[in-house]
C-alpha cells in the first residue's frame, strides 16, 4: 500500500508547490512520522505506520486547500504549517509537559521559513509573502477552532482511516466528494448526512488510538527518554531538527539510551492499575475531535448514537495507571 493519499485531494500539484517541496527544509519531512513514535511500536494500528511522515500529509493539507480555495497563500501556509515539526512530532510536546495543547512543536515555524534561503527564493520568484504564510492558523479553511473541519482536521483523519485500515483509499475518496466550503468561507462541510455520519464514525475511531493507554504511555516513555538523552548529551536539541533515522540511530550508539529505546521498539501490550505502581504512569493527552456540518446543522446533533459515543470519549478522565511491556 502506498503510504501517500494526497493524489486524490487535487489532480495537479501546482508549481509553486512542486519546488518548495523539492528543498531540502520540506524534504526532511519524509522522515519526519505523522504518529510520533508509535509506529516503531508494535501495537497495533500503529505498527503498519512505518514511513507514514508529516512529508505525506502537509502535502496533502496544501492540496485540499488549493482545491478548495486556489489562493496561492493560503496553500502556501498549509504547506509549510508543520515545517518545524521535531522528530517524533507531538513527543516533543510531552518532553515540555505539553500534554493538553501541544502546540510547542510550532514555536519554530517562523523562524524556519524567513531562515531558509531556498523557500525565500521561492517565494520571491512565485511573488509569495512570507509573512503571509508563516501562520497557518490565520486561514480557518486550513485551520480553525475544534470541534469545526478544516483541511488539517480532514487530511490527518482521512489519512490515518486508511493507513490504520479501517477505511480503504475508495472509502476515503467517496467522502471527498462530498466536502464543500461554507458560505461563510471559514469551515469545510458535507453536503450528505449519511457522509458526515461515515466521518464521523471514523474520526472517533482515530481519535481513539490517539488517546489511547498504548499511545500515552509510549509518548511519555519516549519523550523521557528524548530528555534523557539530551541531558547525558547522547543528542543535542538541534537534533530534533533532524531526522528521526538520525536520532534513532544517536540512540543506539550509545549505551546509556540503546536498551531503554530497544525495549520501546518491543511494547506491544498495555497493562493498567487503579493505583500506582512501579513503573506505571498517569498521563494526560489532547482530545482531537470533530463536529462537522451538514444541511445547516451539527452531526452531534442530529445523531444521538454518535453524539453518546463522542461524549464518552470525552468524558474520559484518564484517571488510571498504564504501563507498556
């Protein structure tokens, strides 16, 4: 299975696109994944995931964007919105204590994009402003506040459907169809109910496995480990800037962080307590969830099954003790 979905999201790339992908800033990208660790795990979905990078999905963010808007900067900024993304992404959030917002893994955003020669050369052939496309989040068709749908929301619930294989790539196209922009121009919507619904199901399928026992405690195991690492010097901060290939390999070159980061690669079963125990651990995470429109109203609304099942996953306090073994 080819690990790239964004081929459906628009039938050309523009030009402007096909060259700032081309540097060397966007392609670190590709070794960059989009499930922050969990997919050199081997719990399961994640364990299919290999090679699945953010590469994959800010293109394919860009090109819903542009099918959607055909404003060469709001493509841009979607674009380049996880240009700064650290190895093991949202890791690097719980490594800051994070847990909630995880939004520390943008800080740099700015500053890598008015730093690198290529994209400004770019942008000065293509007439591109950068302070137009350094914050992705100014354009509520790219991104916009939860529970709404934009083209970030869209691609990495889509995306994810797929490679944890709980939709096939013609599921996936079947409901891009059916996605249109607002009158307000400020949220993607469906025009079918029985489509919405299907995202919906899906959606909170996903955002499932984000939460999950399995994915906090190996998030929280690695960005210990990531600390660690850091402060016996194995790695500099910079690193994070790198490669996860780099980094992995840091890792297993030094004999203070090899075992801890070969016993990560073995988790593949999650045990929990009531009460602490050694070894065991009690972590917070971010709630990713959508509550897309359709025929002027909320999904959550109109289905009272969904909207219970949603509920749910919300009200989950987290209240436990998990270990990976």
């Amino acid at each position: 299975m080819s690990h790239s979905i964004y081929d459906i999201y628009h039938e050309s790339i523009p030009d402007y696109v096909q060259d700032i992908i081309k540097t060397s800033i966007f392609q670190r990208l590709k070794d960059v994944g989009m499930n922050c660790g969990m997919e050199y795990t081997q719990f399961k979905p994640f364990k299919h995931c290999l090679g699945v990078s953010r590469y994959d999905h800010s293109m394919g963010v860009a090109l819903i964007v542009y099918h959607l808007t055909y404003d060469k900067h709001q493509t841009v900024a979607a674009l380049l919105h996880d240009i700064a993304t650290p190895v093991f992404a949202h890791v690097i959030d719980f490594m800051y204590h994070d847990y909630i917002q995880q939004e520390t893994t943008e800080n740099l955003t700015e500053e890598m994009i008015k730093n690198s020669l290529e994209l400004q050369s770019i942008f000065k052939r293509y007439q591109i402003n950068s302070d137009k496309v350094i914050n992705y989040h100014d354009y509520p068709i790219a991104d916009n506040d939860t529970p709404k749908l934009s083209a970030d929301r869209l691609e990495y619930t889509l995306s994810n459907a797929v490679h944890y294989q709980f939709m096939t790539k013609e599921d996936i196209q079947t409901i891009y169809k059916h996605i249109k922009v607002n009158d307000r121009k400020d949220e993607i919507i469906f025009d079918d109910l029985e489509i919405a619904r299907l995202f919906t199901q899906v959606m909170l399928k996903c955002s499932l496995c984000y939460t999950s026992d399995e994915n906090r405690f190996s998030m929280e195991y690695l960005a210990r480990l990531i600390r660690l690492a850091i402060d016996r010097h194995v790695c500099l901060y910079d690193d994070l800037y790198t490669t996860e290939t780099q980094v992995i390999q840091k890792l297993l070159n030094h004999p203070q962080t090899k075992d801890i980061y070969e016993k990560y690669t073995h988790f593949h079963t999650v045990l929990r307590s009531p009460f602490p125990q050694t070894g065991y651990l009690k972590v917070n995470a971010k709630k990713r969830y959508i509550n897309p429109m359709v025929n002027h109203q909320r999904i959550l609304d109109i289905d009272q099954d969904l909207h219970k099942k949603v509920k749910d996953y919300l009200s989950d306090d987290f209240e436990r003790y998990i270990k990976a073994v």
